[in-house]
C-alpha cells in the first residue's frame, strides 16, 4: 500500500490515512512525502519524482490519495490509475462527470472503512486487479496524449469558428474566456504527458 504527496491541512484524507494506516503493522506500507515544486535545484537528495514515481505506484497493489478539502478530483487520481495500481481515495463530488465509477475503477474510503477496504482488496487480489485493470484502460483511453491535444486543437477551431474570424489577426482578441478553455486544455495535457511519458 502506497501514498506519495503532500500531506497537510489541504490533504486531511492523506493525513489521517497515514496514521491509520500506520496503526496497523500488518500492513507493508510505504510513504513518501511531495518532493517540492524545486526539486531539481535540490538534486543530491533523493527525491522520488518522474520514472522512480511511476515505479513506485506500478510495483503498488493499492496507492491511496484524496480529494482535497474541496472535495474534487485531482491530477494525481489518473496519474495512480495509469500505473496499474488500485486507487483507494475519499469521497468526491461530482465524480460523474469524471467518468469515475466506484466498485469499477477506484475504491472509495473514509475514515472509518480504510483498514477494512484495504485488508479485503489485498486479500481479494482478483477483485482488486480487476479495478486496477479498469482503472489503467480508463485513464490510459481517455488521457492519453493524442486526445488531449486533438481536444486543444478543436477547442482552438471551435473559438476561431464561433467568432467568424476571417483572418489570422483577430486571434489577439480573445476574450477571458476562451483564454481560460484554452489555459485548462493546456493543463489537461500536460497531465497526460505527465502520466505517460513517465
């Protein structure tokens, strides 16, 4: 079982997790706190970050994260599920949208439930592969880097189209908007270049 990231008022899950987890020496259990956005600069300490990262939750059964104090989905979710490993997060709202599904390609937890899911998917290992396996050939089908760029690339055409610019000029004058879409998609894609180029 493996949590990699952050940890802190942000991450209540996380946070409580570690101590849950950690309350249980049956569990082989490994944590590794968020290397920092300048790692680089810091390069003689060991830091687990790109290939190492996506090593660590591949050789994982289960990788645990959670949805933040808002409640949302993050980054990190997909980037788990890629790997191969079974996603263990608390509740999110709004995970229909996401093409999320509980019992199908992540394990929901709380609090009170997280040893018992835990101990159950490790003892259930064909149970917990089949999640896993879904999760992967979701986030690997509708992530992937092709997608999101072929996503940008409408998003472009789409606000090019819904003005009707006739030349190339024109595109100066975007509105906070389309500059917001396009921003995001530009996020979405890195994401996925993230996850499968690690």
């Amino acid at each position: 079982v493996t949590l990699l990231g952050a940890v802190g008022n942000f991450y209540p899950f996380r946070k409580k997790s570690i101590q849950i987890i950690k309350s249980d020496k049956s569990i082989n259990f490994f944590y590794k706190k968020h290397p920092g956005y300048l790692f680089q600069k810091d390069i003689k300490e060991k830091k687990i970050v790109g290939k190492e990262y996506y090593k660590i939750l591949e050789d994982s059964k289960i990788a645990i994260t959670c949805s933040t104090i808002y409640k949302i989905p993050i980054p990190k979710i997909w980037e788990i599920m890629s790997t191969g490993a079974m996603l263990m997060v608390d509740k999110m709202d709004n995970i229909k949208i996401t093409g999320l599904k509980k019992g199908i390609n992540f394990v929901e937890v709380n609090e009170k439930n997280l040893l018992k899911k835990i101990h159950y998917y490790l003892n259930n290992p064909i149970k917990r592969n089949r999640i896993a396996f879904n999760g992967m050939s979701y986030a690997r089908s509708k992530f992937n880097t092709s997608l999101q760029a072929k996503k940008i690339g409408n998003k472009i055409i789409q606000i090019f189209t819904n003005r009707k610019l006739k030349n190339f000029q024109s595109k100066l004058n975007y509105n906070n908007f389309e500059v917001f879409q396009l921003k995001l998609s530009s996020k979405i894609n890195t994401i996925n270049i993230i996850i499968f180029k690690i």
